[in-house]
C-alpha cells in the first residue's frame, strides 16, 4: 500500500505565488495543511479552494514554533514541507522515493535568482509523522536529526523543489534585514552552537556585511568540521575575506579546502574569482576548466559553476588579455548552454565591435546560438541589443516591423550610421529620457550640432561652466578646454563610441582636444584604443607617458604586453625587467613567465617557475587541482 502523504505549510501574505504551489502537489498529497500567521491578503481565499484544513497562529518570532503547529494537525504517514514560493515540477512522482520507506528524504532546492540565474541546496523536506520529529531553531529552521542522525535512515529524493523567492534581490534584502538579522541575534545569544554561528555568517553574507560575517564563520569553523555545510561556510569565508581585501588569507582558505574537498563545484569556481582579482590569470583559468570539467555538484552550488558560468568567466579573461577569438568561442558555449542568460548575451554584444566581425557574420552566428522563437525571445534580444547600443538594433526593429518608442527608434539611426534620421527623431522628442544622454551627446559631437545642448545639461546635470565648456567642444570652437571628472567621463564613452562606429577622424580630433586639456588622458584612451585592436596607436601614446613617469606601474606593464602581443620581443623583455623592479606582485611575474613561454625560452621559463613557486606558495603553479 503506497505511504500517504501530508503537505503542510506556514503563509502569509502569499496570494501571488501560493497557487502555483498547491496546483503542483494537489495530484500528489493526501491533505494539505495550511497555518496562517497572520495574512492580510487574499492567501487564504486562494487556499480555500485546495483545502478545508487552514489553521491559525500567532507569530511568536519563532520559524520552528510555527512549523511545529502545522506538522501537529497531519494524519498521513508521511509530512512533505514546503514554502508558498515553492512548486514541484510538473513531472514530480513520490512513489519511487517512498519505495524505499526512509524515515526522512533530502531534496534538492533550485533558487532561481534574477538574469535567469539560479543556486542548488539540499534540505529534508519529507519526513515519517510517526517519528515525533519537531523543528527548532527560530530561524533557519531543522529537523532534529542532527545530533542524532546514526538512528535514521535517510535518502535522497529525485524530486526537485523550485524556489522562487530569490529572484526578488530587494524583497530578499528587505526580509534578511527586517528579519533575519535579530532573529538570528537571538539564537545565536541563546545557542552559539556550529550551526547558529553558521548562519549568523550567512545572514551577514546575504546583507554584503563581511566583516562581521567572516567573524561568524570563524567561530562556526572549529565547532564544525564534521558538519555536512562545511565546504559552503568554508568558501563563503574566503569570499568574505577576499572582499575585505585579505587575499593571501582567502587564497590560503581555499587552497587548502580544495585538497579537501576536491569535487566541490562552488569551491573551485570561487577560487577561480579570487586569482582572478588578485592577478594570478593562469590560476584563474585551472580553476574555472576544472569546474567545467567536474560540472555542477557539491553540497552548495551556483547553477553554471560548472557550466555557462565557467564559460563566461573565460570569456571575460581571455578578453581582457586579448585573446578576443578564444573569447568568442567561450561566450558562444555559454549561450548554447544557456540561450537567455542576460550576462551572456551582453558579452556576445560587447566583443562584436572589438573583434572587427562583418556585419552579416556576427547576425549569422547570432541567429545560431540565439534563435528567436517567442516574442519573450525578442523582446529579450531588442532589450539587450539596445542596451549595447548595436547596430542590431536598427536591423530588429525593422525586420520584425517594430512600431518602437520615439527614444528607441532615434537611438537605432544612430548606431546604424544613419545620423541625419537620428537628428531628425530626435528633434522631434520633447521628453527625452536620462538613459539617452549619451546618445544626444554623440550624435551632437558627430554632426557638431548645438539644438541639444539644454537636453544634455539638464540629462547629465550638468553646471554653466561644464556646459560652456562642452559647447566649445561640440561646436569645435578653438582653444584650450577645462575638463571636469564628469565631462571627462561623458566624453571617453564618447570616444568608444566613435571607435565603435569607425569614425576615426572625429575620434582623434576629440582625443586630442581631451589630451590638450589634461596629459593623463593618454592613460586611459590608450588603454581604449588597446581594448579595440589599435595597438599601434596604444603604444605611442602610452611612451609619452612613460617617458614622464617611467615608474608607473600600469604604464610599463600595459606597454610589456602591447610589445609581447605584437612581438616586438626585445621591448617586451626590457618593459617587463623593468616592470619587476618596481612591482614584485605575482601578475608581473605571471608576465614574465609569458614573455618567456612565447619566446620558447626554457630555462628562463624554468627559473621563472622557481621564482613564483618561492614568492608565491597559494599559485597553482606549485600545486594541482586533482
């Protein structure tokens, strides 16, 4: 005879999400019992029509004191738990778990988090009624079983639970803040034992507090080294302290955690984040390959650690080091894995312009990894192209025949060359919205046009003496201009802009306009021009620089790879001496090992090697990722 089954639940206020909860277990359980603590919405009337078994309780501030009302009233042999934001898949079926008749199940838990992201945790959900377990703990609340786990027999469900009370980043916010935090303040004060100090930790983790949360991890840590949560309160520890800019702390936290947790997905993928930040590039990408190798598992897990997330890490790495065809491929594998992943599609868009891609190439490679089947797909793919301001958009809008906002439609024009339309649009615009200050300031400076002058200032709120200042500009008055952080800032877009669009003569009349006004800009357009391709370009300006500040680290580092990536071998080797001399941090000794590397130069690769092995004992280069 197949067990029965019992759902019971705490509410309130859950009228938008309990109904795709109760639908999902109707099929499945045999009551449903609901405790209310206190709805002021329509939650109960949407339960009324599942069940008649709703019951009422007073919120004593206490998780447990709440769950253990609502386990009281079931009959069935078995309690299933869920949340109001939770649902069971479609397909889900209890029976094969409960052939095994265990006295409690895990389940794993998919949060699904904003930019169709999503987390894994496991948690028992389903448990025998004739056991007497209760809950405890205020907060994060648990079954009793931890102490004594030896006496039951547990299992793990092949059902998912579905999570959808993460995706709301402020209504996440709001209820650790509002809640969470004193909650756990109370527990912890009342039993400060491994698990509480756990998640005081984690409470403060969720807050961004990591100072205070690292304190709770440490005090958990000794308290919990037999505890199936410790890889998580391990990594969420040297998270904590990387952010606090600890990072030989958070490197030799993980480091050595990996050699004991050697298939934690999560684990690795954050160590990957740490060398990544700390400059040990080549440990970053062992680590990220590692996790695309072991794939999403362990007990704490990001949905494409081990996936589209690994991937797009290597993109951005392998971009930032130009490597832009590697990147390419690495940001088309994250989208074939995951089609609407927001942050992919937003690198795809970002490295077209850089890679110099025709036009008909980088739309054929689109359509491939990025079909449009839905108008949600559209829609998606307009709001990503139009944030990128790509000349995508233009081709969209009028391949699917958009009626598009004013706003929209005049931002296309402008991106597809097409500035005279663009002009006109915009004229025709009376409220113009602060998202396109930028574009009014580009076409502005591209027709050297004055009519939207009061729209940028009153846009960027801008003073009189920055408006006189960029009048000068826009209308090429000669003389020398006064630039402000703010002006500067607006016109370096300006600049990528124009590179982007390939208008070479209004970019380097604007450059040295910017240059005239203040020398260090050379710095960072260099830097631009060496982002798009324009090595050459990069490097004269970059040695004007030099030649004033001959010291200055990021001079001489950029010029050693600009002269490695362009194999002018012997100004690399001397830049990148020089660079040793003045920063001994890994990264310029990681660029030496590259110099060396292309220049097929084995002993200096060699004593290299010995060099950062010595200075450097949390580098992967003495160590393996097993």
């Amino acid at each position: 005879m197949t067990p029965t089954i019992s759902l019971c639940m705490i509410v309130k206020n859950e009228e938008k999400v309990i109904e795709r909860c109760l639908e999902s277990v109707q099929n499945i359980v045999n009551e449903i019992i609901v405790v209310d603590t206190g709805s002021t919405d329509s939650t109960l009337d949407v339960a009324r029509n599942y069940t008649d078994k709703i019951y009422y309780f007073e919120w004593v501030n206490d998780f447990s004191a709440a769950r253990n009302e609502s386990i009281k009233h079931a009959t069935s042999d078995y309690i299933l738990i869920l949340d109001a934001d939770e649902y069971l898949d479609e397909n889900a079926d209890f029976e094969k778990d409960l052939l095994h008749s265990c006295d409690y199940y895990s389940f794993n838990i998919n949060n699904q988090m904003g930019l169709g992201m999503s987390f894994n945790h496991t948690a028992v959900r389903l448990f025998k009624r004739s056991l007497g377990l209760i809950y405890e703990n205020r907060l994060h609340e648990h079954l009793n079983i931890i102490e004594d786990s030896s006496r039951f027999i547990s299992g793990e469900s092949s059902n998912l639970i579905n999570h959808v009370g993460y995706a709301d980043a402020k209504l996440l916010e709001d209820k650790k803040n509002n809640r969470n935090l004193p909650l756990m303040e109370l527990e912890v004060k009342e039993k400060p034992n491994a698990y509480n100090l756990y998640n005081m930790g984690q409470t403060y983790f969720g807050i961004g507090k990591y100072k205070e949360a690292a304190e709770y991890f440490k005090k958990a840590y000794p308290l919990s080294k037999d505890r199936v949560f410790l890889p998580e309160l391990l990594t969420k520890l040297a998270y904590a302290v990387a952010e606090l800019k600890q990072t030989e702390e958070a490197l030799y936290i993980l480091t050595d955690s990996v050699m004991l947790f050697p298939q934690e997905t999560e684990m690795i993928y954050i160590l990957g984040l740490v060398y990544q930040n700390a400059g040990y590039y080549r440990d970053s990408e062992a680590c990220y390959r590692k996790c695309i190798e072991l794939g999403d598992q362990g007990y704490y897990v990001t949905e494409g650690s081990g996936g589209y997330l690994a991937h797009l890490r290597l993109s951005e790495l392998y971009e930032e080091h130009g490597r832009l065809e590697d990147s390419l491929s690495e940001v088309i594998k994250v989208l074939e894995l995951k089609k609407n992943f927001i942050p992919g599609i937003q690198h795809y868009l970002k490295l077209f312009p850089k890679l110099k891609m025709k036009f008909n190439d980088f739309e054929d490679i689109l359509t491939h990894i990025y079909s449009i089947e839905n108008v949600d797909d559209l829609q998606l793919l307009l709001n990503n192209v139009y944030g990128a301001r790509n000349p995508l958009l233009d081709y969209y809008l009028t391949r699917y025949s958009i009626n598009a906002q004013p706003n929209i439609a005049a931002t296309a024009k402008i991106y597809s060359k097409k500035y005279e339309e663009a002009k006109l649009l915009w004229t025709q615009i009376e409220d113009k919205e602060k998202e396109n200050g930028k574009d009014l300031l580009l076409i502005s400076i591209l027709l050297s046009a004055d009519s939207f002058l009061k729209d940028i200032q009153q846009l960027f709120n801008l003073s009189n003496k920055e408006m006189k200042t960029l009048k000068q500009i826009v209308t090429a008055h000669s003389g020398k201009v006064v630039l402000t952080t703010k002006l500067e800032n607006m016109l370096m877009e300006v600049c990528m802009y124009l590179i982007i669009l390939e208008e070479f003569d209004r970019f380097q009349w604007l450059a040295e306009v910017m240059i005239e006004s203040k020398q260090e800009i050379r710095l960072r357009l260099s830097k631009l021009l060496s982002e798009y391709g324009f090595d050459e370009l990069a490097i004269d300006l970059l040695i004007v620089v030099f030649e004033n500040q001959p010291n200055n680290v990021e001079v001489v580092g950029a010029l050693g790879d600009l002269c490695l990536r362009n194999n002018y071998f012997e100004d690399a080797q001397l830049f990148y001496t020089k660079l040793l001399t003045v920063e001994s941090k890994y990264h310029s000794y990681e660029r030496v090992l590259n110099y060396y590397e292309k220049v097929n130069d084995n002993e200096g690769v060699e004593n290299i090697k010995m060099e950062i092995n010595n200075k450097f004992p949390y580098s992967l280069q003495s160590r393996t990722i097993k």
